[in-house]
C-alpha cells in the first residue's frame, strides 16, 4: 500500500542524499503538534516583563512591541511544556487542554 | 601487470588500501585484523602512503570518525573483527544512510561468550541488516582485489554506500599466500580519485546526521533499500572493468560443476577451497555434486542465485553462524526465502560447521552431500561435528 503525498512529508526517492538538511530548514519543520495543552495568555493580568519571552526553551514567544505590551506564543513550535506559565510573576498565562 | 610475491594477507590487503591512495585510516587493533592497521600505520609512518591515520580509542571511535571524514570527502578505511565490529554496531548502522562510501575489511571471527578469537561468520551476520554493501573473499588474492573493488563500487555516484569484504581470520588473514600485487597505474586506471557525491563544505554548510521522525524515517529505510538493489548493476560493471585492467574476472555468484549437479552446496568465504576439493573427489567416484558460492552477500544476487540453483535437487547450505533459537542460519534463510515462490522446489537442508576456529573438511563435506541427497527430512538447521 503506498500513501498519496501530502503536506510536509517527502517520497523515498525524493529525499536528500545522505539524509542531511540545508541550514534554517528547521523552520520548516513544525513541531507543534507534540503538545499537548498551550499557553493562553491572560492580557489583563500581562505586565509585559517578558518573562516568558525570556523563559521559553524554545524561543517560541515574539514580543509585539511597545505599544501592543504582550508576548505571542507561536503555536507551530510551542511544544507545552508549561515553563512559561510556571514562571510568570502574575499568573497570567494558563496551560489550557488541547482540544483533540 | 603487477608482481606475484609470496605476502601475508592481511598485508596483501593493506597494499591494496596504499593502491587505492586512501585518505584517511581510523582503526583500533583487535586479532585477527590486527596486521592489516598495524602494516598500514608503518606505510602512513615511513611516507610510503600520504594518509592520516587516526589511532583512534574504539572501534566505536573507529567508525564515527571514518563516517565525519568520508562526509568531508575523504577516501576512508578502516579494519576490524568480531567483538570491535560489535562495539562499531551503532555507527555501523548510521554509515549507509548517510552515504558514506567507507571500505571496511573484517577478518571475521567469532563472537564472545566464550572468548574465542578464531574464525566463523557471527560478526558479520551481526551487522547484516544494516545496508552495507557486504563481499565475501575466498583466498588472498581476492582479499586484495575486492578491496580495491570495494572502494570504486562503494564510492561510484550511482552507489556512494560502505562496503564490508570479509576474510577469514587466520585461515585467510595470516597465511602467506602467492599474490599478485597490481601497478600503481593499473590500480590509477581502474579507481580513479574519489568525487564525493555528499560532501561537508564550509561554503556550502549542510545539517548531516538528522533526526528523522515517523514522518520520514520509513521513506529513509525504503531509500537505503532501494539504493543497495540499483547498486547491483554498478558491482557487476565494475567486476566486469576490474577483469579488462586486472585480467581476473569475478562474479557476483561463483559456481563449480553446477551443470549436471543433482546436489549443490551454497557458502561463502574461504572454505570454499575445501569444499571445491571435496566435490572434485566426489566427481572422480562418480558423484553428480557442485558447489555454489555467494561473494556478494549484500545486496543478495537473487537473480544469479536463481539460476545456478536452477537444475538442483537438493540444495545444502552450510553457515559458519548459528542463528541461535531458529530453526535456519543466515544463509540458510535466505536460500529458503529465495526459492519459496520461485519455480524451483530442490529439498533444501541447512548445516552449520566451522565455528570459532574449529577446522572445516572434506569429510565434512562429503557428510553434508550425503545428508543432503538422502531422503532423510531435516526438522532444524544441523550443527555438524559436535562433540556429544
């Protein structure tokens, strides 16, 4: 049985000699579907430290600037871990269930 | 036309890695491959062969550093046995799916427990599955030759794999045999300088050694698959050019008096010699016997195979391996696999002999062709010559 080709995923013989990778491919490659709860942030409690910014192991956390004054979780490479949430000084974000 | 002298073989081999003007040898010494890394030390030391030698502290080391100089385009070598191919497993496994063309020669010796540090194939048949290109010698000559063969198949565009040529430890690895040694222009001729297809390149920086998750991993194994299956037609070339510059022709299968043959016997390695006297004498009484004998063991020469098994009634295979809790060994299976579901039906019996040094004969042989042809049905793989 073969699969049809579908989004991300390459043929056998479509794959790079000797398995390697450009540089900044990593990019491509989304990880996000590993977590299983995600950070939902409390924007009325945010004091904009940015401490989750800071905290995040995987640099998934965008500052929006000075005037908007709040991080943004990127969810294609959030991976849950709850880090964030763990460290923030007001509570403001919560690990919420991923809905499946 | 090169020169016939009387050489170790293990020597011989390490000549053949001096021919083939290697770029880089990491190697750790362990019996019986020992004299091939010690001799070729002594060539890189007094400037015979401009090499680096990395006298690394594993055979683990071993194989990871020839993985990182082959990517960066070196021609690379390295040489082990037995337990040192064990510790080496990992890295083993990583070679062909990085595409790494390295040539590995393995004087094959037994496995521990016990320690023994003679000859069988266990070593082998332990990495086997790993996507190797894997050729089998038979006597000196062929040790030299199919290291060079192995470096210029391994390392073709169409192919670019490791290759394994085994030798028999001790029984090939420390005899003195008359052996041709090649010119340096006629080794030139056949292997010209190595062109990596895959090449580490500071200009043009790559990611190598990846992680691969269920997404891609089996698409990895299916290309490693298929890569060893259309590097068939490259081996066959290159035996075939190997003749028209060395004037000795091999095949991927080797037969002797299959054409009349009511029962053949299938191996590999240097027992073959025993075996091809034992049929000889058989002959002489009258006895319609052959013997078949794989040198390329991977990727497996079905086609070849197929066809000198072709008028065989009963097929006896004899392993120097023993596929311990099965009911067939190594080479045992793959015959069996082979021709369930082909046209072909000879009564196929499997027998294991010459473990761990223990010596191989003609008496030996013969009991294995009567086995073979007597109608007596075999339930499991035989261990012949036990003690009991």
């Amino acid at each position: 049985m073969k699969k049809p080709k579908s989004e991300g995923v390459q043929k056998a013989g479509d794959l790079p000699l000797g398995f390697t990778a450009q540089p900044g491919s990593t990019v491509a490659f989304k990880t996000g579907d590993w977590r299983s709860v995600r950070p939902v942030l409390d924007k009325e409690k945010c004091v904009y430290c940015g401490f989750c910014y800071y905290y995040c192991p995987d640099g998934t956390y965008e500052d929006m600037g000075k005037d908007e004054k709040w991080y943004k979780v990127d969810l294609n490479f959030c991976k849950g871990c709850g880090i964030c949430a763990q460290e923030c000084p007001k509570k403001a974000i919560t690990m919420t269930l991923e809905e499946v | 036309m090169g020169k016939r002298i009387g050489i170790e073989v293990s020597l011989a081999v390490s000549e053949a890695v001096k021919l083939a003007n290697t770029d880089v040898i990491a190697a750790y010494p362990i019996t019986p491959q020992t004299h091939i890394v010690e001799h070729l030390s002594e060539l890189v030391a007094d400037g015979s062969l401009d090499a680096a030698y990395i006298p690394v502290e594993s055979e683990h080391s071993a194989m990871s550093s020839c993985i990182g100089s082959s990517a960066a385009g070196a021609r690379t070598f390295t040489a082990t046995s037995s337990q040192g191919l064990a510790l080496m497993n990992e890295m083993i496994y990583i070679a062909p799916i990085l595409r790494t063309p390295i040539v590995l020669a393995i004087a094959n010796r037994a496995l521990s427990a016990p320690i023994n540090i003679w000859n069988d194939h266990s070593d082998i048949m332990s990495v086997r599955d790993a996507g190797w290109i894997s050729l089998f010698a038979e006597n000196g000559q062929e040790a030299l030759d199919l290291t060079l063969l192995a470096f210029r198949i391994g390392e073709d565009p169409a192919v670019s794999l490791p290759v394994n040529v085994n030798l028999d430890g001790f029984t090939l690895s420390h005899f003195i045999e008359p052996i041709i040694i090649p010119d340096q222009q006629e080794v030139d001729k056949f292997l010209p300088p190595y062109k990596p297809s895959l090449q580490l390149d500071i200009k043009n920086p790559i990611s190598i050694g990846l992680l691969g998750g269920p997404e891609c991993y089996t698409e990895s194994r299916k290309a490693a698959d298929d890569i060893l299956e259309a590097s068939v037609p490259v081996i066959k070339k290159a035996f075939d050019e190997f003749d028209k510059v060395f004037g000795r022709k091999y095949q991927v299968v080797e037969t002797y008096c299959i054409e009349d043959a009511e029962t053949v016997i299938v191996l590999m390695g240097s027992i073959a010699e025993t075996a091809m006297t034992t049929v000889d004498e058989l002959r002489a009484e009258g006895k319609k016997v052959g013997l078949v004998r794989i040198r390329l063991w991977r990727p497996f020469p079905r086609t070849e195979l197929l066809a000198a098994l072709s008028k065989a009634k009963n097929v006896a295979v004899v392993d120097r391996h023993v596929v311990l809790g099965s009911d067939t060994s190594a080479v045992g299976m793959e015959i069996k696999s082979l021709l369930y579901g082909s046209q072909l039906n000879p009564k196929v019996t499997n027998y294991v002999l010459g473990l761990g040094g223990r010596d191989v004969t003609r008496e030996e042989f013969r009991y294995i062709f009567d086995q073979a042809a007597s109608g007596e049905a075999q339930v499991r793989c035989e261990i012949v010559g036990v003690y009991e």
